[in-house]
C-alpha cells in the first residue's frame, strides 16, 4: 500500500518564541539549508516529503493563514522575479516553489487546542487513507533516504496500524517524549510491536513499564516527532473532543495513539540513521540552525 498524503501542522501559538513569534509565526521563521538558500522552515517539509513521494500535503493553520503561506509559495509578483534574475538559482527555487502552491491544502484549527485537536482537523483530508505527520516546527533528514520515507515505505508491512518513528532518549529527556514499551520483530529488530504508550513518563513509570528488549540501561525509545497514522485514529480523536478527554488542557495525539494501539495494535520504528531538528524554543533553535545548515 502506497502512503500518498502527510500533514504538517504549524498552528500552534509559538508561546516559547514569543515577541518574535507574535511577528512571524515560527514554521515561518528563516532556515539556511546546506545550499545557503534560506527558506521558511516548514518549506523544507515540503521538499523532504516530495522526496519520499507523497503527493497531497495538508498544512494545518489558524483562521485567516493559509493565504499568507499559499502567498510565501507562490512566489513574488514579476518585478520581484526580473530582480531575481541576477541571482539564476533563487530565480530557479521560487519557479519550483510554484508547483508545491498548486498541491498543498489547508486545514483551519479554530482554536488552539493542543497537537491532536489539529490532527483531527484532517479528517477529511485523509478521507480513510493514511497519512505521514510531522511535526511542524521540527525538521528531519536521513541518509541515504529521508526518515518520511523510511517510514512510509514501512506501511507495507505494518497490516494496517499506525507507526510511530521512535529514536533512543536518556532519563533527562523522559518529559519531552512519548514513550513505548514494546518487543522487537524477529525478521526486523528496528520494527516493534508497541505495548504501552505514555505521554512525558515519570522515570520511575519509565523504570517499571517503558521496557523494550535490547536497549541499554537508562535508554527508552521516545517519539521521533513523525508518525504514520492508520484512519481510526480520527473516530478516537472525535471521541475524546465528544467527550472532552484533555491533558493538561489539550487534546493530545498521545492519548488516542495508546487508545488506538489497545483497540488495534501499534507498532515503532526505531531510527537509527536519522536526525531530528527542533526548532521549537529559542537556544534550541540556534543550535539546529547551525547543525542544518552544515549536515552533510
Ligand atoms: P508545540 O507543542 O511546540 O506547541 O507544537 P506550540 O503552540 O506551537 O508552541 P508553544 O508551546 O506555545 O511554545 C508542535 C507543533 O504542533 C503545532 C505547532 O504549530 C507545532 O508545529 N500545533 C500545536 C498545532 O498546529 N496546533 C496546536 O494546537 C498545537
């Protein structure tokens, strides 16, 4: 089964960034790639997931947004673009950034109401299929292959769950993650078979029950920040909004992620040659920008 559809979602409020965050959203704010081109950073979602083959992306924005980054792809007007001629290779990346306007879709968050009331915004979007998400104010890059498409690539042995991309953390970064338990596949000791999934553990929760087999002491396998998500996750995400089901406040994926692996089993992927950029707080931000612009 081929993943045709990802969701990148940049509504949130960027709280950690603020002042600069109240004058450009922070998916928006300037990336340099290793080329020297700086882009806005949701933009190289857009590159990483055409890569990986995904043909409809559905970006998740606030009320009245969605023209401001449709504006960012398609580009400047034409006085812009005869200035841009002197400089042929920024001529040429506002050319392809052109085709990208023609296939992203938006989906509107009215109300800030945490990561999984956005991803429930694109249930029509998926319309019973499954999608790659990425956080938005996050980037990835693998070698040789984007981790997007490693992860999608494994929706052919996955029986239809989700997968959740997971990567090895320490005690100390236990409260930013969710967490697993879970068995290695034989045939494949990078593919686990999740079974239990907890939001930002405790250690001493983590101690007891966020085991999985060959890992070294103090080391738990914790979100990625990419998930390939089966369709049912939409009927948990609508159940909990119903019913009101918050954490601290928000409707979090976590939660109908464990809800959905109890009614029809997950699995991880442990990512082993890949890097994740978080550009969420500030001196985070920093220190990623350094690291993207000079990657290999
Ligand atoms: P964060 O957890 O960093 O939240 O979101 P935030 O609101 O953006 O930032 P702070 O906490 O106020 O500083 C992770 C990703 O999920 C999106 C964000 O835009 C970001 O890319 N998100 C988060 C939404 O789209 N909607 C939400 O309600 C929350």
């Amino acid at each position: 089964m081929k993943v045709r559809k990802a969701v990148i979602p940049i509504a949130g409020l960027g709280t950690r960034h603020f002042p600069a965050s109240h004058a450009v959203k922070k998916e928006l704010f300037p990336v340099v790639g290793t080329d020297g081109i700086a882009r806005a950073l949701f933009h190289y979602h857009l590159l990483e997931l055409d890569a990986a083959g995904i043909e409809e992306i559905c970006i998740i924005v606030q009320p009245g947004e969605s023209a401001m980054v449709r504006d960012y792809l398609l580009g400047p007007d034409a006085g812009y673009l005869k200035r841009l001629e002197k400089y042929p290779v920024l001529l040429h990346e506002a050319l392809q950034m052109r085709k990208y306007a023609e296939r992203v879709t938006f989906a509107v968050q009215r109300e800030q109401e945490g990561y999984g009331h956005a991803v429930f915004q694109t249930k029509e979007f998926a319309a019973g299929e499954m999608v790659l998400l990425g956080l938005g104010d996050h980037l990835f890059r693998g070698a040789p292959v984007s981790p997007y498409h490693e992860l999608a690539a494994m929706a052919s042995v996955s029986g239809g769950k989700s997968i959740s991309a997971v990567n090895r953390i320490s005690a100390g970064e236990l409260k930013g993650y969710g967490t697993i338990a879970g068995t290695r596949r034989s045939e494949n000791a990078r593919l686990i078979d999740v079974s239990l999934i907890i939001e930002k553990p405790d250690v001493a929760v983590a101690q007891e029950k966020l085991l999985v087999d060959h890992l070294p002491a103090g080391i738990w396998l914790g979100w990625f920040g990419m998930h390939l998500l089966a369709p049912s996750i939409y009927e948990i995400l609508e159940e909990m909004i119903r019913n009101d089901v918050r954490d601290g406040g928000e409707f979090q994926l976590t939660r109908a992620q464990e809800i959905q692996r109890q009614r029809h089993g997950y699995l991880a992927l442990e990512m082993t040659g890949s890097q994740r950029f978080d550009f969420g707080v500030p001196d985070d931000f920093i220190r990623s920008l350094q690291l993207f612009r000079h990657l290999p």
